[in-house]
C-alpha cells in the first residue's frame, strides 16, 4: 500500500489528488505523491547509512536562544539538550531552507508578476523539443503542471514544507542530527522543484531560448562594456525589471545607444531576454565593477547584492534603484511618482530609490542613466597613479589576515608600486570581491582602485542559458552514459568564491577534451568564458553547446541548476522507461546507481548552494566542493572500502557484497583542483558499468591521477577492478602488477545495482526492474 | 586566548589551542607520542625561506622522528620527485574521517595514531577539520607546524611573522627530533 492509499478517505488525501490532477492517467500515481517530511525517510536514512554525516563545526557555541550561548564542544550538550551534532545539522537545514526560499521566492514572484501580465491559463511552453516539461514537478509532487496558475500551486506546497520544517529548528524539536538532515534532504529537493517552477514560468513567458542547443554567444567581461555610453548594471537574480529595461529600450529605439551589463545572475537572465546585454562577470567582481563606477545607474533586484549597496553607488556616484520587496536597502519606495519626477530626484538631487513597479523601474533606470551618463567621468586608474597609491602600503600584513581567500595582497601591491602588475592579474583572479581588506587598512590604502590594475579587461563571451535538456538529447546519450561508454556528466555550477578563477576554466577543459558532458550554470557558467587560450578562443569557442560526449553547454542562471537534475531525472525516465510521477525512490535509486553524474560547486558560497546540492545528493548525485565549502559544516562521506557496499541484485532479487565504493562519497571537499579532478573522475563510477565503459572511466582515472599526482597507480584502484576486463589496454600490465601485489581479487559485476530493498521501503523491487 | 593569523579561523568557542614557541616542547610532545602522524598538504611546495621547498622540512621531520605520512591534495607528486613515497594518500577531509574512529587502524595498521600533526594545509581547510577532531576525535591529539595559530588544534605555532624565525623553529625540532633519549 501506497502512502497515498493509506490516508484514502481523508482530506489530505483528496487535496494531494486535486492538486496533482490525480485522475490524470498519463502515469499511474506513484507512492510518494507531495510528500510530507516524513515520507521518504527511509531513503534518506539508508543514504546516510553509506554516506554518513561528517561534520566540521564553524562555531563551537550555540547562540539561537536565551538559554544560551551554550557551549557544546565535544561531548557537552546545550541546556535545551543539544549536542554539537545534532546543532550542525541543525544549521545546515536552516540554510538549506534559505537556499531553498530564495529560489522558491524568486519563482512565487515571478509567477504573480507574470500572471498579472498574461493571466494564469498561460500555457507552459518549452518548445517542440521539450515534451517532460518538469522532471522535477512530475517526480516529486506527480503533478504534470500546464500553465502558470498550476505553478502557483507548486510554490504553494514548497511554501507549506518550508514552514514545517523551520518550525522544526525550533528550540525543543528535533533531537536527532539523522532527522535534522532527512529534514535538510527533504528541503534540498524541493528547492530544485522551486528553481523549476521559477525557470518554466520565466522561459515560457519571457521567450528564452529553449529547444535548441546552439544558442548565442553573448559578450561578457568589463571590456564588452562600452563606458562612452549610459551603462545600466543589472544586479541580482530575479528578471523582472531588467527586462523591462530591455522592453524600454527596444521600445525606445535605444538598445544601440544604452549598455546592459549583469552581475551574478541576472546577467545570465538578461542576456536569455536579449542577447544584446552583457554579461559582466560574476558576483566576485560586482565590489570591483560597482566601485569603478561604470555603471551610471545600478538596478538591484533579488539575492546576492552587496548589502552595503547604497553606500557603494553613493561613492561611485552611481544612480541606485531597488526593485525587490526582499532587499530594499531603507530606501523610500516611489512607486507610486510619476517616472519624470523619480528621475529628477535621482539626477538633481542624487536621491536612491525603491521601485517596486517593474514595468516603471525599467522606464526609470534608461532614463536616468542617459540622464547622468554625460555628467560623469568612468575612468580608470592608470599604472603611474596605481603606482603612487601602493606606495602608501607598508605590507603590514592586515589585509591578510581578514581576507577570506587567504591572499597575500601586500606583495602584490608592493609588485604594483615598482611598476610590476603582473603578481596582481593574478591575484585578481583568485579575489573574492568582498572588500574587507580595504576596510581594515590603516593606510587607508585604496586597494580595490588599485586592484582594477590587475582586472582582466577583455571581451570575452558565454553561450546563452540554454534552460533545458531536449528530450532527444536524452535518448542519444542515454545508454551510453548509463552504460558507462560516456564517461560521465559533470555540472560545475554556482557561486565565485573559487580558490583561483581559473581553475573552472581547467577543470571543464580536462573533462571535455575527454568527452564528458560539461553543463554549467550561474557564475560558474561566465568565469568558464573568461579565458581565452593562445589561439584567442574561450571554451565555449572550442566546445559544441551539445548536451552530448565532450559538450560544454550553460543552462542558466541559478534557477537553472533544475534542469541539471531534470535531465538526471529524464534519463531514468526516458531512456530507462521508469515512470516519474511521484515515484522518488525509484527514480533517485536510479540516478546513484547508475547514472554517472557528478557536480562541482567549486566556489559555493551561499545558502542556495548548500541546498542545490543537499537537493542533488537526496536524488543520489555527488557534489564535489571547493575549499571554503568545508565551512558549510557537513558532507556525506563513506568509509571508502571499509563500509559495507552490499546492495541488491535486481534481476537475480539477492543481495551482493560488491566491495565497490561507488559512488565512493556524496559530498565531498578537496583542497586543490587537481584532487578535485582526481575525485570526479571516480565519482563517474557506477557499479552497472558495462566493461567497456569501466574500462573507459578508468582510463581516464588513471590518467587524470598519473597527470596531476605522478607516477604510480591509484592507491585505491583495487576496488574499482571487478575483474580483468575492466582493466584499460594501456594500463593493463601496470595495473595488474600492482593488483597482485595488493591481493586483489574479482568483485561481482551487475547488471541491476539497487538499494531498494535493502531498507525498509513500501517501494517493491519489481518496481526497479524494466 | 591568543588570535589566530586569520580571521577567518576566529575561534567561537572555549576550547581553544596551547600555542608554543618552543621547538624542544614540540619535539617533546612528538617524542611521547607512541603513534604519530603527519599529514602533508600542497602548500610545502612553498619556498618561504629562499633555500628549499617547505616539503624538504617536513620529511625531515618525518624522518627524524620516524613519523609515518599521508599526501593529500597533489603534493604526492612532489614528494616522488624527491624520492619519498607517501606512506599513505587521502585527502584530507578524508583522512579527518578516517581518524575520528578510535578503531580505525592508522596508516600502518598498527592502530589509530595518536598525535597527528598537519602541515601545508590551507589554514581555513586545516581549522575546520581540526574542528572536527577536536570535537569527535577525543582519543587523539592534533598539533599545527604552519606558521600560524589555528584554534581548533591541541597544539599551535604562534602567528610568526618573520620567516626566518619559523625556519630556525623548524630546524631545532629536526635536531630535537634525532636527539637521542
């Protein structure tokens, strides 16, 4: 019995069956439909069996009530009963409903602005090529949504989740660290139903490219801004103003005579509206860009912004105008003006505003920037005045020691006032844009104006956010990544705060001169065309935009980061013949066990990223993490070969020891990108490798290891050779030496791998075969 | 409670390290220490001091104490080059993982060390899983050789601000280290 059909007969079960259209047969509803908190626990549990929680406490106090502060180190527990624990886990689903309410948030207010625009029977239309509109729709709520309005209802049950599980961070709840994360599991996926809902309500209403890979280059960096004209900064993530600059402009006759730029996502947004935008480059360089002041007028909307925003544009003399009911800054709202008086206060008397009228914010920041454009100067700093401004450093070493990326930034200024700029290109690359170090300087040493010394000016260009995977795209690659003769598909999404800005551009080079398929999102997505090699070409110069063997394609924005996990969900679905609806166990069973995906969140820095990827680990994909994401406070790590790896033999219906860690950890930080390029290599394993494709990815394994950690085999090869057949050819007499040397012996190979039932699921075994 | 060199790694708690300058002190500590380790990480390839990588230090010490080594990040490359092999690789995340279990057998299955000492590691990465074993790990100790304090171990360097004051560190615990009892 279905948990569905256990509560027949009441009014939870009639309004689950309203909401999702239960009488709908294009799939039989499957047993988790709208699932509460509760009702894939077991799931959970059983992941985190393998992949138990590692926790690295950031703070070893616990500050949220008057009980406290309470000091929980070690064995100490709170004065509500609290151990250190069950607090990380605690923080971590806390985030994770940040993450997942901005991105929930961002789709509930664009749904109502678009339905006020077009109504709620506006059709969802991803084009001919998209016939699974919302894998993640589908699979978690087992609702098949048509229009806006049925969206709307979408948020409405996330939005119902999320108060839930707040309330049960409240002091006194929960009192189990297991619990805390199936709570935090159960969030992070609904946070990329959210991210779909806001994605498929913005493509089908905005006109975003969709149904086609080979979608258009848009020029990005701070030299694709033309500074002679009124340039316009959208920051942020949410459209809705910034198109309506674009509306503006079209209408005006403008577009050629006034720049676009974005920052962080709207940037990604923006030019899917209008490929005549910009993309400037990521949140890391919004600090810089805003304090350069080339942005006559700054346009904020959601998520991401410099909270200091208004003093920032103030010092630039930068026009600022806030748009979000989420970040308004203390500003005056001035909706209700006529649009000439709003620009007169902006331009005579300097004065910041908060519209939250779109359609007028967009009319406002055209015509005041055209306005202030020719009163104001966008110079940058020349060397000679650079050089006179680092000679005030005296490298005491205070911006140092409060930098978050740990950079010695006085060498490089001491570099920049002999004349040499070359140790501060590099440092701007590894730079997190934050600012702190200018902060603390005695000297009052104006660091981010020096800093633009060693900003890379050039143009540079990203593919447009292509939204979703094609369903045919899905069908070619289908078998040959679940057979393992892809080596697997690798999404290096989200934030900026990498270790050095040059490391995505090499991890997506590596994997796709081996044919893996690159998908890339949000900031990742523009720091991978900031690059160009000794022939002048970017990556996506070099690489099809293809969702196919050696592809590098950008889906988008944030939002965006759903189709990453609808396409994971498509395979199980379209290639694998599973049904969607409602039916999360199966399909995430699925997607760890024999789908080779793996994600990079290299710079991960916020909230939503700990919740994308809390969200891509319940549906069994591994995330590899940057350095900094060690502060996030939790991974989900096996025991490497020490864990029991038994699963289920589905077409023999027994259980197998395999004695294979694969996929060897759920989420995972490494120090430097050559590990991290080590460990995605062997987060592709899948126990249903066919011995061609296990031949395969271990080849690139052991390349990828001999590349970056010298000579020698993988310590751990042994337990990735099942028997001789999945040796590679060029390798085969090294590693066999070695395998006898360590007592090797043959694992099993299936054909089948599935946890379901190998824990307590009301999801039948049969369900697994097809 | 002394400040660590960055502020990132402020510690917000009670429980903080026991900073000592002296290099006979950690030679002591090492000495005592029945099962130690030391975890290497890929800033030794630094050259601080202008005469040899930071990675010739550490397998000194290595060596004078016969500590046994774990490689983590990429340093295992430099290490073959100049003709060490680990004695042991993981990264070092996992190998935290690894010695929060009292059980787990070491790096030599001789049992779970006792004092593990970390070298080269990004001092945010290094003070967060120095976090984890000082909360999870009570059957060990842990002891920092960078030249900054990071709060979260048992045992820290103080904040040297000259490099060469670290060097001489350094090098009076190798001589300590190969002294005889």
């Amino acid at each position: 019995m279905t948990q569905l059909e256990e509560k027949k007969n009441s009014f939870h079960h009639d309004h689950i069956w309203e909401v999702i259209r239960g009488d709908d047969q294009w799939e039989p509803v499957g047993p988790t439909p709208m699932p509460s908190p509760t009702d894939l626990r077991n799931w959970d549990m059983r992941l985190m069996k393998t992949y138990k929680p590692f926790y690295a406490p950031f703070c070893d106090l616990c500050c949220l009530c008057t009980y406290g502060k309470c000091d929980l180190t070690g064995s100490r527990r709170g004065a509500c009963g609290i151990d250190i624990s069950t607090q990380q886990a605690r923080i971590i689903l806390l985030a994770c409903l940040i993450g997942c309410s901005a991105h929930a948030a961002h789709g509930f207010h664009i749904l109502h602005y678009l339905i006020d625009k077009y109504g709620p029977d506006t059709k969802i239309n991803l084009g001919d090529n998209v016939a699974i509109e919302a894998p993640n729709i589908r699979l978690v709520l087992g609702m098949k949504p048509e229009t806006l309005g049925d969206l709307l209802k979408v948020t409405e049950y996330i939005g119902q989740q999320v108060v839930h599980m707040l309330d049960a961070a409240h002091t006194g709840q929960e009192g189990s660290y297991l619990d805390y994360e199936s709570k935090a599991l159960h969030i992070g996926m609904l946070d990329h139903v959210g991210m779909e809902v806001a994605d498929l309500a913005q493509i089908s209403a905005f006109g975003y490219p969709t149904s086609e890979a080979n979608v258009a280059l848009v020029e990005c960096g701070w030299g694709s801004i033309d500074t002679s004209k009124p340039t316009i900064a959208v920051v942020g993530h949410n459209p809705a103003s910034s198109t309506n600059v674009i509306d503006y402009l079209t209408a005006s006759s403008l577009m050629d005579k006034v720049e676009v730029g974005g920052i962080c996502c709207t940037a990604l947004e923006t030019t899917r509206y209008s490929d005549k935008a910009k993309v400037i480059g990521p949140l890391s360089h919004q600090l810089y860009f805003i304090r350069a002041g080339i942005a006559d007028v700054i346009l904020t909307d959601e998520q991401c912004i410099r909270t200091d925003m208004p003093e920032e544009a103030r010092k630039a003399g930068s026009a600022l105008i806030a748009s979000s009911d989420k970040a308004c800054h203390g500003l005056d709202e001035v909706s209700d003006w006529e649009v000439d008086d709003i620009v007169k206060a902006i331009v005579e008397d300097g004065k910041q505003v908060l519209i939250l009228d779109h359609v007028k914010a967009g009319e406002v920041a055209v015509k005041t920037a055209m306005a202030l454009a020719p009163k104001r100067r966008k110079d940058l700093i020349t060397l000679e005045e650079g050089m006179e401004l680092a000679k005030e450093c005296k490298t005491c070493g205070i911006c140092e020691r409060v930098c978050p990326n740990l950079l010695q930034i006085g060498e490089g200024l001491a570099a920049v006032a002999k004349g040499d700029v070359t140790p501060l290109e590099k440092l701007f690359n590894q730079c997190l844009g934050c600012g702190k170090c200018e902060e603390e300087c005695p000297r009052n040493v104006p660091i981010f104006k020096i800093m633009q010394l060693g900003a890379r000016k050039g143009t540079y260009n990203v593919r447009q956010g292509r939204g979703p995977i094609m369903d045919r795209e899905i069908r070619n690659v289908g078998a040959p990544l679940v057979m393992g003769t892809i080596p697997g598909a690798i999404a290096l999404v989200g934030c900026s705060n990498f270790p050095d800005i040059d490391d995505i551009v090499d991890i997506v080079e590596e994997f796709a001169k081996r044919k893996y398929i690159i998908i890339l999102s949000g900031c990742s997505a523009m720091v991978a065309g900031m690059k160009r090699d000794e022939n002048g070409q970017t990556i996506y110069d070099k690489y099809p935009p293809d969702f196919d063997q050696g592809g590098v394609l950008n889906v988008g924005s944030c939002v965006a980061n759903s189709h990453i996990t609808g396409a994971v969900i498509k395979i199980a679905n379209i290639f694998a013949g599973l049904p969607l609806r409602a039916n999360y166990e199966v399909i995430a069973d699925y997607c760890l066990n024999r789908v080779p995906a793996v994600g990079v969140a290299w710079g991960a820095y916020s909230q939503k990223a700990a919740s994308i990827a809390t969200g891509c680990n319940r549906l069994g994909i591994p995330v590899v993490l940057g350095p900094h994401s060690s502060k996030y406070r939790r991974l989900f790590l096996s025991d490497k070969a020490d864990d029991d790896w038994t699963v289920m033999d589905g077409r023999k219906k027994e259980l197998v020891q395999t004695y294979e860690p694969s996929p060897e950890h759920l989420l995972y930080v490494t120090e430097t990108k050559e590990k991290a390029m080590v460990a995605i290599a062997r987060l592709c394993l899948r126990k249903n490798d066919t011995p061609a494709g296990r031949q395969l990815k271990l080849n690139h394994y052991i390349s990828i290891y001999k590349k970056y950690m010298g000579p020698g085999l993988p310590d751990d090869l042994q337990h990735f050779v099942r028997n001789d057949k999945d040796l590679p050819i060029v390798y085969k007499r090294e590693a066999m030496t070695y395998l006898k040397e360590v007592g090797w012996k043959p694992k099993p190979v299936l054909t089948l791998p599935t946890l379901i039932g190998t824990y307590p699921s009301k999801v039948s075994l049969d369900a697994v075969v097809r | 409670m002394v400040m660590p060199y960055h502020q990132v790694n402020v510690l917000t708690g009670v429980k903080g390290c026991t900073v000592i300058e002296d290099a006979a002190k950690y030679a002591e500590i090492i000495k005592k220490a029945k099962r130690p380790l030391l975890v290497l990480g890929p800033l030794l390839t630094g050259n601080p001091f202008g005469d040899k990588i930071l990675l010739e230090y550490a397998l000194a010490i290595a060596a004078a104490g016969n500590i046994p080594t774990v490689a983590t990040a990429n340093i295992r490359g430099k290490m073959l080059e100049m003709g060490a092999t680990p004695d042991s690789e993981y990264d070092v995340i996992e190998i935290i993982n690894s010695l929060k279990k009292p059980d787990w057998p070491g790096v030599r299955n001789e049992g779970n060390h006792d004092l593990v000492m970390f070298f080269g590691i990004r001092s945010d990465l290094g003070n967060q899983g120095l976090s984890t074993l000082k909360h999870f790990a009570p059957h060990l100790k842990t002891m920092t050789m960078c030249k900054y304090v990071f709060p979260h171990a048992n045992y820290s360097l103080p904040n040297i601000r000259k490099d060469e004051k670290w060097k001489s560190f350094l090098e009076e615990l190798i001589t300590k280290l190969k002294e005889e009892e």
